[in-house]
C-alpha cells in the first residue's frame, strides 16, 4: 500500500497527466504557488460551485446570491481590521534566508509527536489484535500520555503567544522545542515579526497611499457593504443569508502542499444576518448542515472533523474548522465563524452611514449579529479528487487508476465509445452524443481499443461509458458500464437520458 506522501505524489501527477490541474505558466518555470485548471478541472471545480450554490442558495427561501467586485473602496480595509490585523508571524533563518510562519512551525512540531502516538497505536493494535481498545490505551500508555501532555502544553503556550500578540514568547517557544530550519539544520532564528498578508497595488495613474488599492483577503466584505442594499431590494427579513463565491488574494508566507494553500484562490462564503443573541443556535446550525453537505458525498465520514479555534479572529466570538483528512493529515478544509456584529459596526463607523435593520414585530433598529460559512473552492477540490483517487488492483491481474468522483460532480458524466471506426458506428454514436449533451456533458472518443478507452475514462473519473456495437444498429441498443464496479448492462438507446440524469443528479445528494 502507497504512503500518504507517496499517495499525495501520485495525486499530484495524476491531476496534471489527466488534464485537472496545471502548474500556472509553466513555460516561464511556474510561478510558485499559483496553478491553473485544466479541461477537466475546470469542470470538476464548475460542479462543486454548483453543488455548493444548490445548497446554499436555491435550497434555501431566505438566501440570495451577490458577485461583487475584487477591488473595493480602501477604507474597507481599514474597517474591517485587515490593515491593522491580517497578519501572520513569521520568522527567518538566518542560515538559509528561508522565512517560515512560527505557528505552522511549531504545528509541524506537534504533527511529528503526533506521528509518534500514532506509530505506537499502530504497534500496539498489532500486538493486541481484536482486543486492542485504542481508547484505553491512549488513557493509559506512559508514552502516549507524556506525549499527549507535552502536545496540551505546546497548544497552550503557543495560544497564549498567539492571542496575545506575544511575539517573543513565540520565538522563546521555538527554541524551547529545538526547532531547526527545515533546510539548513541550523536554530539561527531572527526575531518573530508580523507580515501583512493583503496584496496592494495603485488604482489609475497616481503612486502613493491614497490611492492604494488592495486585492481582496476574502470575499466577505463585499458582502458587508452590500448587506443593506439586499436587504431593502430583496425585502429580506431576518435571518437571512447572502452567498457568494469568487476569487481572494494573500501573499502567503508559505504557500505549500499543492492547490492546498495559494496566493490565488477561490471562496464560497455565506453571511448569516441574524439577531443578537440567537448566534450560539444558528452555529450550531450552520454546524451540522455543512458537515451533512461534506458527508453526503461519500468520500467517508471518518475523513472529518470539526476543530474549534484556539486563537479566535479579531471578529469572532466563536469559531470551528470542518477539517479533512488530506493525503498530508487532517487540515482545515471550511471555517464556521459567529463574527458578532463586528463588520457591520466598523462599517458603520467608518462609513458614517447606518447599517442597522429594522425589525417589524419589535419596532427596533438595530446591527444583526452574523453567522459566516467560508470554505475554499481549491481545497475542496483538492479533498474530493485525493479521496477520490484509486490504485486498483483487478480480479485479472491487472491494474487501473480510477478516479472515483461522486458522480454528480464528475467532470464528463459519459463517454460514447463507437466499438469500431467504421460500418457506421461513429454516426450512431455522434447520435447519441447530440441527445446527451444538452443535458449533460458527454465525450465522444473512438481512439484505441476500447479497454484503453475504458482506462482513460476510469483515470479522469467518468462514471458512466455507453459503447456502440454492431447489434446496436439492429436493435438500439448499447452498453452501459459502470465505472467503479466495471459492470456492464445492454440497454435501449431511448432510455438512456432518463438512466444517465437518474445516475448523475445533484438531487441525488440531498435524498
Ligand atoms: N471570511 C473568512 C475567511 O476568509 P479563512 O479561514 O481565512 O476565513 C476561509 O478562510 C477558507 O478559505 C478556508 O477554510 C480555506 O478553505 C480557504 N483558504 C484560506 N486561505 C487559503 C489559501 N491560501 N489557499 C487556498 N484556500 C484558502
């Protein structure tokens, strides 16, 4: 069996082989962190959005959708505290000039300690076989519990560091652990900084600070500053939401691990506008219904879990990770945040313009509270097709690689595959093709034997091939594998829209 690195590795080449994902100007050498999506991602990344706005917007009476603008009016920034507080600590190398996040240091640290309890669980399940009861052991273990413990303590120092701006205790906590430069070996460390993450650049032709413009840290703001104007034009009454997706910028520190973390990305965000005091009820809401919106999908239910913030943003008073189980461990894939109602109050202040609603049944004015759901386009992407990927090794002998994409979001839905290249095949499967694809998106291939036809489309995870024969010029009808369990089925050609929209509706994930 692969190793999760080797796992992560072999995902990495399959999305570029198979046309998902493209370092981004590649000819130049790339430009790190930044990748761009090919024919088949695209549609994979398309089908998520979908999935996403189904849920959010078209399911939900009192959720509408916005597109804002990237840019925004400057002072935006300043309100919203990104100026002054979009900040990671970061800490160099004084042998290899490599700058580093401190906390992600000092996470991998515990993710290596971690490791350590994990082999031993591991040892031990193998010594103790059906009897081994993990949870005992993990109370139990002299090592796991020194482990446990020390992790407890690393958490806590590093929160207290983090909550407190105390940035020297951070870097007193680096040494403390004998941390060494992942590059040089060396513990030649500088002082911990804070290093804004917002992207500037100047609007028109005039340099200087009244005229800088920043590319938007996340897509929430615009909705902030839209919230009133939805509102009176929708006649929304609270609660209501207002969805959004689109691009956001930070010039990470690091950016790493893939499509995982970039300086170019995508967010799906939904601003909750609520009433004071009811946040605790709609967190808990907003809670189960993402999680059910990530489980409905079948990648296993074991590959998440919620991790409530030790470090809580400067504009929240509650605060959780929907995190997955990603081929490098359990890392943050959506964030739930109450964020009070911090945004609409800078805005108000800053703008001089009241954002308040007015509430019918109590005759109050006031500023709602907000229920925020924020999730990464890219890392959803990156959860579905590593989960997805399959080394499979067949009853024959043999072996593919099968990507085994939920089927509404798989990038083709079907193949049509003439047997041969003559005697009329081709005609009869451009036939199909033409009744299919305006329902769904189809792919017509007549290249190679069909076993290697069926190979290509089991690697960008098809889930359904229809293959013309000579029978099926006598008798309509064609045959339908199946991509995961490779069974095929001879079925009328009449029938085929209805089979393959039955198969592949996003309806299917809701029921
Ligand atoms: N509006 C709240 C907000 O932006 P966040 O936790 O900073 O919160 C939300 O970001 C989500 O955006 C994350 O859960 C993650 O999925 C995605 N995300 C954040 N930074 C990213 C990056 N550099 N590359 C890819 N996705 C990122």
């Amino acid at each position: 069996m692969a190793t999760k690195d080797e796992l992560f590795k072999k995902v990495i080449s399959h999305a570029k082989e198979f046309g998902f994902v493209f370092p981004n100007s590649e000819i130049y050498d790339g430009l790190s962190a930044t990748y761009d999506y090919a024919q088949n991602g695209v549609e994979l990344k398309n089908n998520i959005k979908k999935y996403w706005w189904m849920s959010m917007v078209q399911l939900h009476e009192n959720i509408v959708g916005l597109d804002a603008a990237i840019f925004m009016h400057p002072t935006t920034w300043k309100a919203s505290g990104h100026v002054d507080a979009f900040n990671d600590p970061m800490i160099d190398n004084k042998d290899s000039k490599k700058r580093y996040r401190a906390d992600v240091l000092i996470e991998d640290h515990i993710a290596k300690i971690e490791a350590k309890i994990n082999k031993d669980i591991t040892k031990a399940k193998k010594r103790f076989g059906d009897a081994f009861n993990e949870e005992e052991f993990r109370n139990t273990n002299p090592n796991v519990l020194r482990r446990t413990k020390e992790i407890e303590s690393i958490n806590q120092r590093m929160g207290d560091a983090l909550n407190n701006d105390k940035l020297d205790d951070l870097q007193q906590l680096i040494i403390d652990l004998g941390i060494v430069c992942p590059v040089s070996g060396s513990k030649n460390w500088t002082e911990v900084k804070q290093f804004n993450l917002m992207f500037g650049t100047e609007l028109g032709a005039v340099a200087g600070d009244a005229s800088t413009v920043y590319l938007r840290p996340e897509t929430a703001q615009g909705i902030f500053v839209n919230y009133l104007n939805v509102q009176k034009t929708g006649r929304m009454k609270l609660p209501f939401g207002i969805a959004q997706i689109g691009k956001a910028f930070r010039n990470e520190i690091i950016a790493r691990q893939f499509i995982f973390r970039m300086r170019e990305f995508e967010q799906m965000e939904m601003q909750f506008f609520i009433q004071p005091g009811t946040q605790m009820k709609w967190f808990e809401y907003w809670k189960e219904t993402r999680i059910k919106w990530h489980k409905a999908l079948g990648l296993g239910e074991e590959n998440y879990r919620f991790h409530d913030h030790v470090k809580l943003a400067h504009y929240a008073d509650a605060a959780t990770d929907i995190e997955f189980n990603f081929p490098f461990g359990f890392k943050e894939l959506e964030g739930i945040h109450s964020r009070t109602d911090f945004d609409l109050k800078q805005h108000e202040e800053y703008s001089g313009k009241k954002l308040r609603y007015f509430d019918p049944e109590t005759k109050e004015s006031y500023v709602p509270y907000v229920l925020e759901t924020s999730i990464g386009v890219d890392r959803m992407f990156l959860a579905v097709l590593s989960a997805s990927y399959k080394d499979d090794q067949l009853e024959d002998g043999s072996s593919r690689v099968v990507l085994a994409i939920p089927a509404p979001l798989a990038p083709i839905k079907a193949a049509i595959l003439p047997l041969v290249r003559k005697d009329g095949l081709p005609e009869k499967a451009r036939e199909i093709l033409k009744a299919l694809q305006f329902d769904h998106n189809c792919m017509y291939e007549e290249k190679d034997t069909i076993g290697k036809r069926y190979r290509r489309q089991d690697a960008i995870g098809t889930p359904y091939c229809i293959t013309v024969d000579h029978q099926s010029l006598e008798d309509n009808t064609v045959t339908i594998r199946e991509r995961d369990s490779m069974k095929q089925e001879r079925v009328s050609i009449e029938e085929l829209p209805k089979i393959i929209t039955n198969k592949v509706n996003m309806k299917n994930l809701f029921i």
